[in-house]
C-alpha cells in the first residue's frame, strides 16, 4: 500500500469499518494504532482494533459501540462494534 487512501478503503469493506471511520472523523482525538494498522499497511482487514484516544475514551467508545467492559488499571475500554 502506498497511500492512507488505500488502507481506508479497506477499513471501510470491515464489517464494522463504515461506522468506525465515522467515529474517527468526528472525533479528532481519536486514532486507529496497533497490530489494526500493521494488518491494513499488509492489505489485510483488521479482526480487531486498537484506538487510542486523548482525553476520555467513554465518548468515543459508546459512540462506537457498546461498552462491554472497563480496565481502570490501564484506562482502556473493550468496546463491541457491529457484532466483533
């Protein structure tokens, strides 16, 4: 892949990939990191993602999907998105 066009497109074909890119447009403090990322840069679509978040990742992650459970040890959420 050369550009960031690419790997969003593939993003988009995921399942859940439309209503995540929505998520991450509307929210610019949000960002897609991780192995997501290594899967896209490979022309894989992701199973799982990663986003980090500056701020509170409540707002981001109902938005989302629905809040499936809270790490306060490490301030991460597990959120389930269009059935993954």
């Amino acid at each position: 892949m050369n550009d960031g066009h690419a790997a969003l497109e593939l993003v988009g074909r995921a399942p859940w990939g439309e209503r995540l890119l929505a998520v991450l447009e509307l929210h610019p403090e949000a960002r897609l990191v991780g192995g997501a990322v290594r899967d896209l840069l490979r022309g894989a679509i992701p199973h799982e993602v990663d986003v980090v978040v500056e701020g509170d990742p409540r707002v981001v992650a109902e938005a989302i999907g629905t809040v499936r459970a809270e790490h306060p040890r490490f301030s991460t959420l597990s959120v389930d998105i269009e059935g993954t």
